[in-house]
C-alpha cells in the first residue's frame, strides 16, 4: 500500500509540474503575445486595381509604422452587396479598427449596425454615413465647383465669355463623391453660366475603358465639344488619349484657344498629375492621396486606441494649374519619394503647399 500510494502522489505531483509549467508557458506566451501585439486596421476598398486607392493604402501603411499599427487593405469587389457582406465578415475578424470606403451607403448600413454591436468602430472615408463611428471626406461640392470656377475661366479665355458645351465623366452613380463632385459643377454652371451647356453626364466606375469608350462617343455625337470635366485623372487620362488619337486635344503648348476643334481637359485629384505638368490636362484638384491616406489611417488609429474623434472631419482639396503646376509636382513626389519623412501631420494641403512655396490658387474658393 505504501509503494502503491507513493505511486500515485508521484504521479500526481509529475501531474502538476507538467499543469504548472503548462501554465506558466502559457502565461509567458500571452504577456509577449500581448506586448508585442498591435492594433490592426482594415481598409475595406471599392474595388482593388485603382491607382489612386493603391496610393491611399501605402500611405496609410506609412502611418501604421509611424504610429505603431499592422495594416491590410481588402477589395470590396465593385459590388455594394459584396461589400456589405466583407465588411459583416472583417468585424467577426474583430480588428482594431476597419476603414470604408463605401460604394453604396444605404446598403452597407445594417453592416455598420452589426459592427456597432460588436463593438469594432468603421472610419468611413469620401463620405458622411451617420451609421459609421466617424467620417472623413473631402469637401466634394466644393471641389466640384472649384473645378467649375476653373472651367469658366479657361471658357472666357478661349471664347470671350463663358459659353461652349462641356461633357462630364463620372464615377460610381451613388456613391457621394462621384454625385456630390459631380454636382458642384453642375449645379454651378445651371445657375450662373447657364450659356455653358451640358450636354453629356456618364457614369464611368472609375473604370478606364468606360471612359474612353464615353469619349469615343462624344467625338461623333458632339463635333462641337469644347470641354471634358473628368472626376478623376484615372478616368480623365484614358478619355484624354482617345480624343487625342483623333487629333482633338487642346494642350497648353498648341493656339487653343484659337483651335475650335480641341477639346479642354479638366479634371479632380492629381493622381495622374504629369498630364497637367505636360499640358494635356489644364487643371486638376490635388488630393494628395498619400496626404490623405495617412490621415485615413491616423484618424483610425485614434478610434482604434478609442481616443475622441468628431463625428464628421472634412478635407479641402488643392487647385493645381499651369500657375503652381511645377511646385505642387515636386510637393506631390515628395510624398512618396520621401515617404518615412513627409510632414502628412500638417492640417491641410493647402498648409503642405505654403510650406513647399507653392502659390496657393484656391484660398478664397
């Protein structure tokens, strides 16, 4: 009986070292696990392949290493459903924080209800969804009438006066900044150059053969086509080769304003900003989407370590033309050539630009 007890206590005691040591491992494990552990933030993107989101991602990579945050981005598959449905299954993902860029608001709301329920906070970024923990977005009717102001300006010089017909490239139909960029211009023009006429609005997906395949359309149909205004460089670039294959684009170097066959480029967010540098373009409003994907990600970062953030952040853009064309080039390449560097915590970019030496066109707009 006493060999047999001594067994048993020996095996029990075996028993608790393998049990303690277990735990102690395991406890090692968790306090580096959790040391080591960073907050993780999720771009949730409208599709995947566009230039300008790649811009934002990397920028807001940067932001992950300065700021001490693991980072990934995720392609909402051009489809409002799809992405409602990736967004319900990043949140059972539980990150620390998810970034969206959404193509449809209204159908990505009960996603965002679900979110809230299990307590992981949405950024939602280019548009206001009162859903969404907080938004950031860029002041889009702005920047759609800036461009609009610009457009004037170019018509008065050509023309004499504000008059021509104008043709307009759009996005995603829906989505706000596509509507609201749209908008600023248009409803501009209707209410105070009425003699400017619209003559064409068509919706792209920010897709570059859908643009071209609009501009082809336009050379037949509208002979008389004095001006494109593109929602953005990735859209407005390919339209621009098309038209220029057939001999109809205006450029800064040729007489245009004495060709009345060229067609005028303007266009919103610099991601393609050598076709104004190059004179193909005529203006564009810089985005600085390095500039504002860190931001994207900075801002997440505070809902991610639950730091306050105002419901609502809203972003000006930059006008950029012939005039500052050549300083806001070499400010913009800075932002990814000197990317671990690059002072993104300044305010704005019209802040960047003075402090760059740019001439700043847009103060008072």
């Amino acid at each position: 009986m006493r060999i047999e007890s001594k067994r048993r206590l020996l095996a029990l005691h075996a028993a608790a070292l393998v049990a303690v040591g277990a735990a102690i491992a395991f406890g090692v494990v968790q306090s580096t696990a959790s040391a080591a552990g960073k907050p993780s933030i999720i771009w949730l993107e409208q599709g995947a392949g566009n230039p300008a989101w790649d811009q934002q991602h990397k920028a807001a990579q940067e932001a992950g290493r300065r700021l001490g945050y693991s980072f990934k981005a995720v392609s909402g598959n051009l489809n409002p459903t799809d992405q409602a449905n990736i967004l319900k299954q990043l949140v059972d993902q539980k990150p620390s924080a998810i970034i969206l860029n959404a193509l449809d608001p209204k159908t990505v709301t009960p996603s965002l209800d679900y979110a809230k329920q299990k307590g992981v906070p949405v950024l939602s970024v280019y548009a206001i969804i009162p859903h969404a923990t907080a938004s950031v977005t860029f002041d889009e009717l702005r920047s759609g009438r800036v461009a609009a102001i610009e457009a004037v300006r170019l018509l008065k010089q050509r023309y004499g006066k504000p008059e021509g017909e104008v043709a307009v490239l759009e996005g995603v139909l829906g989505q706000p900044a596509s509507d609201l960029r749209a908008k600023g211009f248009l409803d501009y023009m209707k209410k105070k150059y009425p003699a400017v006429k619209i003559v064409a609005v068509q919706p792209t997906d920010w897709t570059a053969d859908k643009a071209s395949a609009a501009a082809q359309a336009w050379l037949v149909k509208y002979p008389k086509l004095s001006m494109i205004y593109s929602l953005s460089d990735t859209i407005g670039s390919p339209a621009a080769n098309v038209v220029q294959r057939q001999n109809r684009l205006c450029t800064q170097q040729k007489t245009w304003k004495q060709n009345p066959n060229c067609i005028i480029f303007v266009s919103v967010d610099g991601v393609f900003f050598q076709e104004l540098v190059k004179g193909r373009f005529f203006s564009t409003e810089l985005y600085g989407l390095p500039w504002a994907g860190f931001t994207y990600g900075s801002l997440a970062y505070k809902l991610a370590t639950h730091k306050p953030l105002p419901k609502a952040t809203v972003l000006k853009s930059l006008l950029a033309t012939a005039a500052n064309a050549k300083c806001v080039n070499k400010m913009q390449n800075a932002m990814t050539s000197q990317a671990h560097t690059f002072p993104f915590n300044l305010p704005s970019l019209q802040a960047i630009a003075q402090k760059f030496g740019c001439q700043v066109l847009d103060k008072n707009l």
